[in-house]
C-alpha cells in the first residue's frame, strides 16, 4: 500500500512514469483516502513551497560570503605531529574551529606594537601565513554591522582611539567557552583583531591581573573622550564609521 | 581549478543560500551554515568529482553540517539569544506583505518537523531536486526520501490548515512528553 501512496506523491511531483499511470488511477478510483493524501501531496507541493522561497534566492548574496569563496584558503592536509604549535597558533586553531574563521590574519597593526609588547604574554598575536589582514568576514560583518548582541558575538564598548581609529570591545561566544577581544577599524575599512583573550569556561572568575583586566586597561590607554552609547553606534553603523567632529581626520 | 571551483561556487551561493534557509530559518543562520559549507568544501576540494555537479555535492556538504548541529543542539539544548526575542513576529504590529507572512508560516512549520524531513522538503519541494538526486545528496534509498516526503508534507498541511492543533502535537513529539 505504501507504494501505491509513493506513486500519488510521484504523480504530484511529476515524477510518475506514464507506465505507472494506470494502476495508480484504478487505485485511485478504489481508495478515497489516497485521493485525499495526493490532494494533500499537490496543496503542499512543489510550485506553492519553491514558490514562497523564490524570494529568498533572488536576494543579493551578502558581498562577504563571495568573499570567503573566493578568498579562504584551500586547506591541504598537513602532518600536524610534525609541528611545534605555539601558544598563540594553537588559540587561533581553536578560535577557527569553534567560530568558523576561515585562515585569515587576526593582526595587530604596528601602532598597537608597544602596548601589546607590554602584555603579549596574554595576547594572540598571530602571524600571517597568507600576508593577508583580514579577519573572518562574519566578524568583520558584526563589527561593522552590529549595534547589539546577536548569536555568539556582543558588543561591549565601542570608542574613537587616540590612533585615530574606531575600536570595538567584543565578547564572542560558544555555549560552554568565551573569550574577549578589541578590534580597531582600519582606514580601508577593515577590523583588526589587536588583543584578545585566551577562551575561557563561561562563568569562570577571573582572578586579578586576569587577561580581561588586560584589555580594559588598553581600552583606558587608547580611548580618545567617551565610549558611544548605543544610539551613537547605531549612528555610526549607519552612517559608515565617519570620524567624529572632534578628531578633525 | 580551484578558480573554477570558486567561480562556481559563488554562482551557487543564491541557491545554496535558499536552501540552508530553508533548514535553519534565519538569513543569518542559514549564511553562517553557507559559509561553514564553502570552506568545508574548498578544505575537500580534491574529493569532489569533476563533471559531477559541485551543488550537489554542496549540498550534501550543508545538509550533513546541520544534521551534526542538529545532534549537538539536541545533547546540549537549543540555545536562544535573548535579542532574538525582541525580532520575533507577533509581538508587536508588523507591517509586512502577504508573501513574507506566508514565508514565515511555512518556516514556522518546517521547524517543527523532524531534522530529516525537513531536510528532504528543502531540497525536493523548494530547491526541485529530483528524487534521485535527493537519495544520493543524503544518502538514503529513493523509498526513504520518498516516506519522509510523504510524511513531511502530511505534517506541514495539518500545520498549515489547523496550526495550533498541529503544532501542540508536533511539538509535543519533538520534545518527547
């Protein structure tokens, strides 16, 4: 019997043979209830369901995600036993694999040099394999994009630096692990990952002089006036990053 | 090649995008999924065969990405961001046209069905691949699709035309009680 309302499905899909046709009328003819499955089969089909969905492949695909397609690395398998992983390289592979970041720079630009010299012991200051600056193009998507918390990204502070840039403070999140990091804004538009904390267990208690205290204290050295306020990032958001009035760029 | 491949994956990227929609149900999650699935596959690239086609083969890629998340939420529980909340529909007056309320009733009914279901209504009924097709992208006979096909759609109309009976056992069914 099941085959007989596979072959109603078929027909409504139209994918039925028309050898089948037949016997799938006389079955028809003889089983209401059939007649209603294949009703229901049509109402929810294919043209009504593709047809409320064809918006969605008509819209503009995000210029990120081409992006990513046409700029991440191809992988190749490596030896991994034959490589001595430092402790900035191993949090990068971690950070990669639990956010998905394809195996861009996370690099500090030269301006930060001092102050991360002062703390590196705490900071992911990673080498670029690729000569490239780019973060994963879904952060950069949220920092450039993003006025409040969404899935696995919150804002925490945004500021005008004394370098002349904007900085945002970020927490990034798993379900069981966060870790928390500032990235300044480029002139060509690019964030920059300039200090980040190792991830650590979500409501762990950081003790004194823990990495988080770290970037507060960079975020008190760098900050040009006032923090933003919410609507004053969303602002900002809108209005493409401009320098304030008062840093006269 | 691997320009090819590139140039060819981001000529897919409209489709793919619709369909890893159709399985998370949010623009955002469906392009982190996308994203996770372009960089899976450009990390596999010598396994994919050339003159087969490279969106199936994506799609195989994003629908088994999700099925494994899929199996993690359910172990760890969904997680839900609270700003969220303030985005979804019906808590305040929405002002949107016909097709987007149609769009979120059927994205709120696939939702209540099971993981494989939904999957097979993503890629049969709104990406219009054929059943053969869709057996080998997920790699069960053409009968399986077939039932699950059959099931999902008696599941969505019973949703569609008596939503609150429909989705009260629905959602009973997922969760067990």
């Amino acid at each position: 019997m099941e085959n007989a309302y596979h072959k109603a499905l078929a027909l409504a899909d139209a994918e039925l043979s028309p050898a089948e046709l037949p016997a799938l009328v006389d079955e028809l003819a003889r089983n209401p209830s059939m007649v209603r499955a294949l009703q229901v089969y049509m109402t929810v089909g294919r043209g009504r369901l593709a047809k409320t969905y064809e918006a969605k492949r008509a819209e503009p695909v995000p210029q990120w995600l081409i992006d990513t397609v046409m700029h991440a690395p191809v992988e190749q398998s490596v030896d991994r036993s034959s490589k001595v992983i430092s402790y900035g390289s191993a949090l990068l592979e971690r950070m990669r694999r639990r956010y998905r970041m394809p195996g861009w720079s996370l690099a500090a630009g030269p301006a930060f040099a001092a102050v991360l010299a002062a703390v590196s012991a705490w900071m992911l200051v990673p080498n670029s394999s690729h000569g490239g600056t780019l973060m994963t193009a879904q952060l950069q998507g949220a920092l450039e994009r993003t006025a409040t918390s969404q899935a696995g990204f919150r804002p925490l502070l945004t500021y005008w630096s004394n370098d002349q840039n904007w900085c945002r403070q970020f927490e990034m999140r798993t379900d069981v692990e966060r870790t928390f990091a500032i990235a300044c804004r480029a002139d060509d538009g690019n964030w920059r990952v300039v200090m980040q904390t190792p991830p650590g267990s979500l409501g762990a208690i950081l003790p004194a002089g823990s990495p988080r205290e770290h970037l507060d204290r960079y975020v008190a050295a760098s900050v040009s006036g006032q923090p933003l306020e919410r609507p004053q990032v969303e602002e900002a958001i809108k209005s493409g990053w401009p320098a304030p009035p008062m840093a006269g760029k | 090649m691997t320009d090819e491949i590139r140039a060819r994956m981001v000529a897919a990227l409209p489709r793919l995008r619709r369909f890893a929609y159709a399985l998370t149900g949010s623009t955002e999650q469906g392009d982190d999924l996308v994203q996770e699935t372009c960089l899976r596959a450009l990390s596999r690239v010598e396994r994919w065969q050339p003159g087969t086609r490279l969106d199936s083969w994506m799609y195989r890629i994003a629908q088994n990405i999700w099925l494994d998340r899929m199996r993690a939420n359910k172990v760890r529980g969904e997680v839900v961001d609270v700003d969220v909340v303030e985005e979804l529909p019906g808590l305040d007056g929405r002002d949107v046209t016909e097709s987007q309320l149609a769009l979120e009733e059927v994205d709120a009914a696939l939702e209540l069905l099971p993981s494989e279901q939904r999957a097979v209504i993503a890629l049969v009924c709104i990406e219009g691949i054929s059943y053969k097709e869709a057996a080998e992208i997920t790699g069960v006979p053409i009968g399986t699709i077939m039932s699950r096909l059959a099931r999902a759609r008696q599941a969505l109309h019973a949703i569609l035309d008596e939503p609150v009976l429909a989705r009260t056992r629905l959602a009973s069914a997922k969760t067990g009680s």
